[in-house]
C-alpha cells in the first residue's frame, strides 16, 4: 500500500468541516498505535515523523514500519515529515518515500522563508507529494527545535496571504497561541486572528503544539478552519505513564512487551479520543 499525499486528506476535510489529526510516531508500538487506532475509528490518519524521531529511529526504519503498518489497514494513511528545516533533508525524506513534508522556515525573514518554500515545492508537486510550510514562530520545544516565549510571534494575517500567494503551498501551519511540549497553564488561542487568517487564506490551516489545548478550544479551531491538528505530547504522557504504571506495581519486571504492550494500549485510547474530537470518525 502507498501512502497518501495530506492534500487529499485534507480536500475531503474542508470540504466536510472537520480535521485530520497527525501524530508523531518514533517507535513500532507508537506506529501501531496510531493506524490501529484509526482503523477503529474508521478515520483517514497522518503518521508524522520529527527530525528528532528520524536521528532516533532511523529514516528507513520509519518507513519500513510506516509501510507495514499502513499495508495492515484499509484506512487513508500518509506519511509526513515534521519540521523539515533543511532542503537536504527535505529530498532524503522525499527519496525514501514520504507523501508529504513540512519545510519549516519560520525563523528566516518572510521571503528567504518563501524562497526557501518555492525549492521544495518544485521538487515535491511534479511527484505528487505535499507540503506544508509555517508562518509565524510556535513557542516551546519540538525534539531540536526550540522557539522561547521571547522568540515566538503570532501569524500576521496579511503575511499569510501573501505568504501563500507566492509560494502556492498545499498548507499552512499558524501560530495562535499554541506551544510546542507541555503547557505551564492554560493556553489562550487567538481565535479572531484565526478567523481573518481563514479569510484571507483558501489552503488547509495547521494547528501545532495542540496536546494540553482544551477540547472546546480545539473544536472551535476547527470550526474556523484548522484542517490537520498535530498531536505528540500527549501520546507521549498516555505512552509513558502506562509503561511507568507497569514498573511501579511490578518493579523486578524485565519483560519489555510487559510494558510497552499496555504503553501501546494506551496510546490507541487517546488518539481515538483524539480522532473522535477532531470529527474524522467514519470518514475513511
């Protein structure tokens, strides 16, 4: 089975209202969980890899494993490169067989980060992949990348229009308050910079740092246009707390599949949760 490039995922998902949920995936038991979970739910599904996953696991081990999992489903699957910083790394995803990549040039000035987002693009629409790009810098820390609170800006909406007008991206990941890792407090979403973003901007809106962002704040994103959601936190606190829980009632324990076999049941509970709330149940 091939996967699928996020753009169709996403048509589908604008044209019915609700959002893909990508989820971050650095071992087998964390990619089975997330196409089991989705194959339950009867939900399309993006298994997305960070450069930190790929240092961690290796490029082709998660393909290989991506691959696998998504040939024992009859659910959409894609397979997404999460913050790409650099075009070279942009091409070995490309090459070992992703559907689709993020070039995040956040952090450079608007047009070097256009320029940089026109490259990939030329390199990924003529083999049908996707991409996505961000516009505005999201706080906290994804694996290498790190954004302080001093750092991070809002998307500015006229940018984003722009942004998009020049670079022709398949989407778009804003920043509207949310962070990267885990939230100190309750985080605020800017829902009305939202809405002029959506109204300035026709392409699928991204929401990153989404774990720890409560339910209601979510299901409004969507509702004003966020069409792939990114999860990783808290698959990682579901993952780890069960593995820990495990330990701690069985300390002389060595069995790893005794931990990580309920660590992976965990984790299936809270992507369907996830899933179910970003309205993609069923629509596989």
């Amino acid at each position: 089975m091939s996967f699928v490039p996020i753009d169709d995922l996403l048509k589908d998902a604008e044209t019915h209202g609700y959002a893909v949920g990508a989820f971050n995936c650095n071992n087998m038991e964390i990619v089975q969980a997330i196409v089991q979970a989705a194959e339950i739910e009867k939900s399309p599904v993006i298994l997305q890899a960070s450069q930190g996953a790929i240092k961690y696991a290796g490029i082709n081990f998660i393909v290989a494993m991506a691959r696998e999992a998504a040939s024992s489903v009859k659910i959409p699957v894609a397979l997404h490169l999460d913050h790409g910083t650099g075009f070279d790394q942009i091409l070995w995803c490309i090459r070992s067989g992703f559907s689709s990549v993020m070039i995040d040039g956040s952090k450079l000035p608007l047009e070097e980060n256009i320029a940089l987002t026109r490259k990939v693009i030329e390199c990924a629409y003529p083999l049908g992949l996707s991409v996505e790009a961000e516009l505005g810098k999201i706080g906290g820390t994804e694996d290498d990348i790190t954004v302080s609170e001093k750092e991070a800006t809002f998307t500015d909406p006229e940018e984003a229009r722009y942004f998009v007008e020049k670079t022709q991206v398949g989407s778009l990941a804003v920043a509207i308050g949310t962070a990267h890792g885990q939230y100190r407090g309750e985080p605020k979403l800017d829902f009305e910079r939202l809405k002029k973003i959506r109204s300035l901007v026709k392409v699928p809106i991204v929401l990153h740092g989404s774990s720890g962002v409560p339910d209601d704040a979510i299901a409004e994103a969507i509702s004003l246009g966020v069409r792939k959601v990114n999860i990783d936190t808290n698959i990682r606190e579901a993952f780890v707390m069960a593995a820990r829980s495990i330990l701690d009632n069985n300390p002389r324990e060595i069995d790893p599949r005794k931990m990580l076999g309920p660590a992976r049941e965990a984790a299936i509970e809270i992507i369907r949760e996830k899933i179910r709330l970003f309205g993609s149940s069923g629509k596989a």
